[in-house]
C-alpha cells in the first residue's frame, strides 16, 4: 500500500509527539523531590505589571522552546545514568538538566519581590506564595497585595554651597522629585545620578552621588512623605587627625598628553611610559612610540578636552566617541591625575591609545532554493583602516551572485542570473565639505565617504552593466540613538549590451517609455536616511527593541533644471538626454519600523512593517528597473524567491518567471517571527510574512499590478515558515523555509494555497546572514 503524502505527514506527527511523550519530564527527578513545572505572579494593582517583578523570581522552571515544548530538558531526559559513555555526556551537555524546586529560593523570591515593592513606594505591601504539587510537579504562584503606597508631599534642599546651588536650580524642570510623586526609591537614585553628571559637567571633577543623601519623614497622614535632599561637603582629616569639612570645587584642564603606543597588559605603563619621541603641537603633547601611526592632526581634531579648559564630563564621553570612531584603535583609555597649581585644582589628562588591526577580510555567503532552482551569492570585503596614517579607511568590496533558471525560458540569452561586482571606496573620519568651520566639523562627529563602483550582470533577458560613484556622509546624534546617512550626490550609468530579441518583441509595441526602461540611462540622486534605534550591538539587552528607518530620495531635479535653462533639445517622447543618454527623475520614500518584544533571554517576537512609494515624473514617466521595488526573498515574504512575488496579482507571461515585470512602485511589507533558543548556539523561529508591490499606473506588460485602493489588500501575499538560526555572538547563519498561504497571482479559487499545500510548488528554502529585521 503506497501512502499519500498527506497521510505520510499525519504518520510523521504522531510518531515525533508519542516520541516526546514517552519521555517523561520527571526521569531525573529524585525521592522527595518535585520537578518545578510553572511559576506566575498576579497582582491587584494595574499600575504594578507582573512582567516587572519576574527578574526578582530566583528559579524558574526548565526553558520551554516557543513556550510549549521543553526540548532542553527532553534531550538531557534521554540521557542514561551511565555519564561514562560519551553519548549520555553528549545529551546532558546539549540538554539542561530538571529544576528542582527549592523551598528556599521560593522565600528569598517572595522576601526580593517585597523589596522591589517597598523600594516603589508600596511599603506595605504583601506577598503570599501558594504551592501545588501534583504527581512530582510543582506550581508556585507568587499573589501581591500592593495597598496603599506612599507619595512624596514636600521637598526642601538642605545645599551649604551657593555656587551648586545655582547650578542645580538654574533648571527646576529637569528636577526628578516633585511633590506628588510615589516615594520611589528608583527615582531618588536616578535623581542622586543626575545632579551628579550636572555638577560634573559644570567642573566638578571630585564630585560623585554619595555626596547626595536624603532625609525622609514618613509619620505623616495619608502615607506623605517630608523629603529633604542633603549635599555634603568633603570630610577630610587635618594634621591633627580631626575630621573636617571642605566644599567641593571646580577643576580646569592643565595639560594633554596622547599615549599612542599604550599597552593596557603592562603593569608598569601605569607609572611610567615608554615614551620614545614626544611632540608638542598646538598646546598638547603627544608621546609616540616605536611606530607613528597617526597624524598630530588626527589626534587633536578627535579630543574634545582643551588645556586651561572647565572639566566637563560630556567632553570626555565625546572624546571617547570620536577615538572610538577610529577603526585603526583597539583600545581607548582617558585617565586624569589632579595637580595643585597655586590655588587652582587641575588634571592632568592622559588619553592612551593602542592601535588595533590594519587590515581586514570578511566573506558573506546568501543561499536560495526556489521549487528546484538553486542560488548564491558571495560577498568579499577587505580594509585598510588607517590608508593614509589619518585613520582613513579604504574599503574593497567584490561580490559574485549566480542562479540557475528553469521553465518555459526559449527566446533568452542564457538560462541563468550571473552578477559580478566590485567597489571601491575611501572613508574620512571628519566632515569633509567646504566653507565648514573646523568647530562644526568636530561636533559633528561625521565620516565623510567617495566611493566608485561597477557591476556585472547577465540576466535571462539580458546583459547590463552599471558603473558609479558618490559622496556621501554619516553621522550620529544623541548619545547614537539616532543616525544619519546623506547622500550628497550620487550618480550611476546603467549600459546593456546585450538583449534578447524575445526580450524586446515582448515589450509593447505601443508603449516605447517601457522599452526606455532596458536601454542605456543616467541616474544623479540624493538622498537621506534616518535611523533610530535603542539596539546596542555589544550588549545583548532584556528589553524591548525598536529600529525605526526613514529614506527620501531625489534624482534628476538639477539636470532637468539645467535642461530647462539651457533650452536642450528634447527627444522623440519629449526626453531631455546627457551626452546622447537619458536621465531618470523620480521622488522615492521610504519607511521601516520593528519591534521585538523580549519575554526573556531565550524568547522574543519580533514585529516588522515597511512601505515605500516611488514617483517618476519630469523627464520621467516609469523608473529605470534597478530603482523599481520586488518582492520575496530571505528578507522578504518568504514563501518566494527574490523577484518572483507580483507586482499584484500579475504571475508573470504564461504563469513563468518574468524578472522583466515583476518589479513595481509602492511596496509593502508586514512581519512576524517569534524566535525561541534551543539548545547550543541553536535557535528555532516560526514566521508569517505578508506583503507585495504593485505599479502606480496600469502597464499593459504587468495586467493586474496596479495599485487600487479599493482592492489592494485582497493582492496582499502570505507566507509562513521555521527558522533555524545559529548564533555564533558575532555573527548569525539562518537557514529559513518558507510556505506560500496564500498566492494573490493563482485564479480564485486557488489563491489559498494553505488548503492544498504541494511541497514543490509552494516551498522556498532560504540561507542567509543576519536576521531578515
């Protein structure tokens, strides 16, 4: 008897859920001991979430992949008792091994969660804890009673030094304790921290938070709180031994000394440095070593602290930022020595440097399998990260793509996409633009970037060849959250060599501004992109993450402006040209948001949505084909390859690929993907995607791809999928399979593929770097 696929995969699921059933998830759980199975807090205050109180639980149970199903724990369960066999080891090292509740760890949980509620203003707060244990399980539920908290009813400030005392009330808004807020202990600290970077920033070198105490009354009605913050002077001890008070004071800048050749291992660096030739230049001194690897000039354009200069501390977070800029350093150190000149407290600043790696070399490697057709792609860049000893970068980039094509393919140049690429491009680390005072430049904090480039590609249509360059900027704005990349100009030549005859005979007849969209062309852009982000790629946060990015783009305003001036001659279609070459116009926005929510660090959902729109107009009336949005992709809707999803319900001449016409105008991409770690380096997700493009007019070569308002979401694509995804910290490998759910080019009847899913028709595997947002 020959089984059906269907029912094949019916077998399959049972045969892995009995697997897992029959492992029991109590095996390695002793007499007298219980398997802690779930953990849960509730609460009788909304304004107190249980999500905030779940880092004081001091054990949870064993981790659960996507929340359901325990594979750490399955793979340690089985494990044998024999741990001299290599294989049993094997499982236990891969598993994790049962949590096994722990009466006491529950106490300190109830004893940590009343802290935090005190600590919130809920001093009288109550935390009971219920148990249950069921056939070697144990659930414990924390249940908190917040009552009544405490508010903060008075403020008085008790600041013997009139000098901090200005300083601190020069701006009342900013002051963290009002009368009325909860008498949170987490806010006092936060404000103990504020006055402290305030008054280091105004020169008070010496100056920390434990200067700052409070003086709370807490006896009066209707749980107030008289709050009174105290700055304390300096206690020092006399020749006498007597403990005295002196008031804080300022400090200034004396002198600057560049340690260029610092190597933080050396213990004996601390007290005397191995200086072979010292420079003074411009008021500071740089102490070089062996090898002079830097200009005197990059140096001090890169150092915010000045000789004779009040100490502010954002300065030295501002050095550190624009040293740490320099690829050419590994490490950066700012250290200052307080000296007495007559009456005046200074410091003496050290700024040590270690130079890093000169040269680098990274390989990404992109991978795609569509219904058969295999693919690649394969991207080499090397550095040069101090070219010119001014810290200057020259990047060299190739890259290498192929795909093989299969289907009704007769009349085409070859049957299959080649692309070979390189790029070449230097990166200054300053804002290099003239007429720009040299202080605005190094505020900045800006790189600037001329790049040229050339690219190969042979497609099943045809040949082209685009040749570039630009001048562009990159800079970064409060404390890096938000950050800036300007394309100044940005100009490209697109040539095609060859083109197949069928190619062109498919291109209507009647309509020659399509046709102009494969011929010879020129593009001179603009552009701006804005990014904000709370990510930090060092450390690995427990809290939501959201990346925002925003781009417009320009091209051809100036040429047509000049065109018009100058009264050129126009074409055949009312074109103006450059040369004997057509330029595009066009106006393109676009905008990406995601967010993930972290339940924990091995649980997270990540949400995406962007969208874009692209106008042509002027000398323009449909935008050359590599500016034109596709869709599907490892970064896309998954459940298509690269450029085989739309533009609406069009599915390409004769239900085939059409690299030609699936391409559009508008585009719209919606996402979600809950990502769960397993075991190892190994992470497993589950994935939706939804999204299209679709063309601003009605092409006749692209039938049902134009936007329509009113029926635009029922050409919505969807797709789901698993992930699997190794995460080797510095970078990530995912291997994605996606399934079409529902394909808007598929008659209606047929579009909800998801019914009658085939493996061959629907599938799409994908391999790439990164996450797909």
């Amino acid at each position: 008897m020959r089984l059906s696929g269907k029912k094949y995969n019916y077998i399959l699921i049972c045969l892995v859920v009995t697997v897992l059933a029959s492992c029991s998830t109590t095996r390695h759980v002793g007499p007298n001991q219980y398997l802690l199975n779930r953990v849960s807090v509730t609460t009788d205050n909304s304004a107190v979430k249980a999500g905030e109180l779940k880092p004081y639980i001091k054990q949870e149970p064993n981790h659960k992949t996507f929340g359901i199903i325990g594979l750490p724990l399955f793979f340690y369960n089985l494990s044998g008792q024999d741990t001299s066999k290599w294989f049993n080891r094997w499982l236990r090292k891969i598993g994790t091994p049962p949590v096994i509740y722990d009466s006491t760890l529950t106490i300190k949980s109830q004893n940590e969660i009343r802290k935090a509620l005190n600590n919130k203003g809920y001093i009288n707060a109550v935390v009971n804890v219920d148990t249950i244990a069921h056939k070697k399980k144990m659930k414990v539920r924390y249940k908190v009673t917040t009552n009544k908290p405490y508010h903060i009813e008075n403020i008085s400030y008790n600041i013997p030094n009139t000098d901090i005392e200005k300083i601190i009330m020069k701006d009342t808004a900013s002051l963290l304790l009002k009368p009325g807020i909860l008498f949170d202990r987490n806010v006092l600290e936060e404000e103990r921290q504020r006055i402290s970077n305030l008054l280091r920033n105004n020169g008070y070198y010496a100056f920390n938070k434990e200067y700052i105490t409070y003086t709370a009354d807490t006896s009066l009605r209707n749980n107030g709180v008289e709050l009174e913050l105290n700055l304390m002077p300096i206690p020092v001890e006399n020749k006498n031994n007597e403990l005295i008070y002196r008031k804080h004071d300022i400090y200034l800048i004396n002198d600057v000394y560049f340690v260029t050749n610092y190597n933080p291992m050396s213990l004996e660096q601390d007290k005397r440095f191995n200086v072979k030739d010292t420079v003074e230049y411009k008021g500071y001194y740089i102490l070089y070593g062996d090898k002079q690897y830097l200009k005197k000039e990059v140096l001090i354009n890169n150092c915010f602290l000045q000789p004779g200069a009040l100490f502010n501390n954002r300065d030295v977070d501002r050095t550190y930022a624009a040293f740490g800029r320099l690829k050419i350093l590994k490490y950066v150190n700012i250290r200052f020595v307080p000296v007495k000149i007559g009456e005046q407290d200074m410091l003496n600043c050290y700024i040590l440097l270690t130079e890093g790696k000169g040269q680098t070399i990274s390989v990404d490697v992109e991978g795609t399998n569509s219904a058969g057709d295999l693919g690649f792609a394969l991207g080499l860049t090397h550095q040069h990260r101090n070219i010119f000893r001014g810290a200057q970068t020259l990047t060299t980039k190739f890259r290498a793509a192929y795909e093989s094509m299969s289907g009704n393919l007769s009349g085409i140049i070859n049957d299959n996409y080649t692309e070979l690429g390189g790029e070449m491009g230097i990166t200054l680390p300053e804002f290099l633009f003239p007429f720009i005072q040299s202080s605005v430049r190094k505020r900045l904090r800006a790189t600037t970037e001329f790049a040229v480039n050339i690219n190969y590609q042979r497609r099943p249509e045809y040949t082209r060849v685009i040749a570039g360059g630009g001048w562009n900027y990159k800079w970064y704005t409060h404390q890096n959250i938000y950050r800036h990349h300007l394309d100044l100009v940005d100009i490209s030549y697109i040539y095609l060599p060859k083109t197949s005859n069928d190619f062109l005979n498919n291109l209507p007849s009647d309509n020659p501004l399509l046709r102009n969209s494969y011929e010879n062309h020129f593009i001179m852009r603009s552009s701006y992109v804005f990014y904000r982000s709370n990510l930090n790629p060092v450390v690995k946060s427990n809290h939501n993450i959201y990346t925002l990015r925003v781009a417009g783009e320009i091209a051809g305003n100036v040429l047509y402006g000049i065109s018009k001036l100058t009264k050129m001659k126009q074409g055949e279609y009312g074109e103006y040209s450059i040369l004997g070459i057509r330029y595009a116009q066009y106006a393109k926005f676009d905008m990406d948001y995601a967010y993930t929510f972290v339940f924990n660090e091995r649980n997270s959902l990540a949400l995406h949505a962007g969208a874009g729109i692209e106008i042509p107009y002027g000398n323009s009336e449909i935008l050359p084909f590599e500016k034109r949005y596709f869709s599907g992709g490892a970064n896309s809707v998954r459940g298509w390859s690269v450029r085989t999803l739309g533009p609406g319900r069009y599915k390409g001449i004769n239900q085939t690929i059409d690299f030609m016409n699936q391409c559009g105008d508008i585009r719209l991409d919606l996402n979600a993907e809950y990502r769960s770690k397993l075991i190892w380096k190994l992470e497993m997700a589950a994935f939706i995607d939804a999204g299209n493009i679709w063309t601003i007019k009605n092409y006749e070569s692209q039938p049902g791809g134009q936007f329509k308002i009113n029926s635009f979401y029922k050409e919505i694509a969807l797709a789901y999928g698993l992930g699997i995804r190794f995460d080797f910290n510095y970078f990530l490998l995912r291997f994605d399979l996606g399934m079409k759910a529902f394909d808007p080019g598929m008659p209606d009847s047929k579009q909800w593929v998801l019914i009658k899913p085939r493996f061959s028709r629907d599938a799409t595997f994908h391999f790439a770097v990164g996450y797909p947002f």
